[in-house]
C-alpha cells in the first residue's frame, strides 16, 4: 500500500491589508492550512483573504486558535482554566467558520497554537477542553495534535478524529515531546537534516531525539513552517522529495 501524509503550514498570521508575503505561493506545496483566528495573529481581512486562496487552491482549511497573546504571538504560557480553554476554542473556530461558510468552503480541521499547543499536548485536562470544544462545534472536524500527545488521547476518547502531526524542523525529546523552543538545539536548521527526518518520521514511524534515541510516532501529517526564510524553498523541496519516494500527498480524512 502507497504511503501518504498530508503537509499542512501555519498561515494567516499577519496583520492589516495582506496575508503573510508567501501564503498564496506556499499554498501550492501543501495540503492543509491552519489559519490564525485573530488571538495570536491574524484579524478579519486577513482571515477572509488567507480563506479564499486556501478555497481557490483546494486546500483543507483549518482553524488555528491560540492563546490571548498577541505581543507575544501566542508562544508565552498564561495560566488559563479548562472553561477558558473551551470557550476561547469555540470562540475562534466560530470566527473563521464565518469565512469559510461566506467563501462556500469546508472547514476541515483544527490544530491549537504555539503555547496552547504544548500545554494541552501534556495536560490531559487541558487537552480535554479542546477536544470538548471542537466536537460540540462539529463532530465531523479532525484535531490535528502533536503524535502521542495528550490531546490525541483526550480526541479519541470522545470519538473525535484525529491527525497525528510531526514537525519537518524541530527536535525532539526521549518522550516524544518537541524540544521547548528557548532551548538552542529546538529548531533544525539544516534543510537536509529536516528532509532526512521527515522521511524516517514519514516511512519508518519513527524519530531520532535529542539524545540519539529512536522514538516511535505516528505520522498523519507534517508541519511545515511558512515564516522562516527559506520557507518557499524549503516546502517545494519536501513537497518534492516525498513525491520522489513515492509518497502520497494528501489531506486527512
């Protein structure tokens, strides 16, 4: 059976008249969008606009929420409750729902952001009100939630799809976990150190930590990032070699 993954990237993340310098050329390499839902970035004309490219291209759209931090982009951990957690979920999903719904598209999936990410991916709890939140709005959504994760756990539990997400260009602990970010070693920025891991990660399930040690991971979809410098780049040349390996690009259904 032919291996597929879907390759979906952070978008939607600016602010004013244009979405982010690159989104519409991006969208061509991918299969899904997770657009910001104006928490952590994100506002409504850019919303509307980043929705329609991801219509026109046929790409899935997704909704990204993240934390009430737009200073520090959502990457600054708050001490919410799970009630917090729950309503500022539907709050955001709504929002784009609104786009998606005006543009006659679908709304596919939904992946937490930033810090909302990672506390929910280890705070059952947490991952719990998310989940809550995404199936009262639509039970047919996907939650897209870091492999192994306290969120893919809290998903299936309540009978909520979900999409185990590995990362092209971060690192990753003996737990499974990504390497926090203010450490040195928690972005690849070898472009052909992160292809060889998205294809161990993709045909083999597995990845190598930090400390030299393979961990198991089931991979449904890959994040790529759309805010680093060589971004464009970067997506044509995995969305490439994948194809190269005979590798099946395509959405989660």
């Amino acid at each position: 059976m032919m291996k597929a993954i879907d390759i979906n990237c952070d978008m939607g993340e600016a602010f004013g008249k244009y979405p982010m310098p690159g989104d519409e050329i991006l969208m061509d390499y991918i299969t899904s969008a997770n657009i910001a839902c104006g928490f952590h970035a994100g506002d409504p004309q850019v919303m509307q606009q980043t929705v329609n490219m991801a219509i026109s291209k046929g790409v899935a759209i997704g909704a990204h929420p993240g934390l009430p931090d737009l200073q520090g982009f959502g990457r600054r951990e708050i001490n919410v409750t799970p009630a917090e957690v729950y309503q500022m979920t539907v709050y955001q999903i709504a929002a784009l729902y609104g786009f998606v719904k005006v543009g006659k598209g679908t709304l596919h999936h939904v992946k937490p952001h930033g810090a909302l990410y990672n506390m929910a991916a280890k705070n059952y709890v947490l991952a719990e009100a998310i989940a809550q939140a995404v199936y009262d709005f639509d039970s047919n959504l996907i939650l897209y939630a870091l492999a192994g994760s306290e969120m893919i756990s809290a998903a299936r539990k309540i009978g909520l799809v979900t999409a185990s997400e590995v990362f092209a260009d971060r690192s990753y602990q003996d737990d499974g976990s990504l390497t926090p970010r203010n450490r040195p070693d928690a972005l690849i920025t070898n472009e052909l150190s992160a292809i060889e891991q998205v294809l161990m990660m993709v045909k083999q399930q597995q990845v190598i930590s930090t400390k030299g040690n393979a961990i198991n991971l089931a991979a449904d979809t890959l994040c790529i990032h759309g805010d680093g410098e060589h971004a464009i780049s970067f997506a044509k040349m995995i969305n490439q070699k994948l194809k190269n390996e005979g590798i099946m690009l395509k959405t989660v259904s």
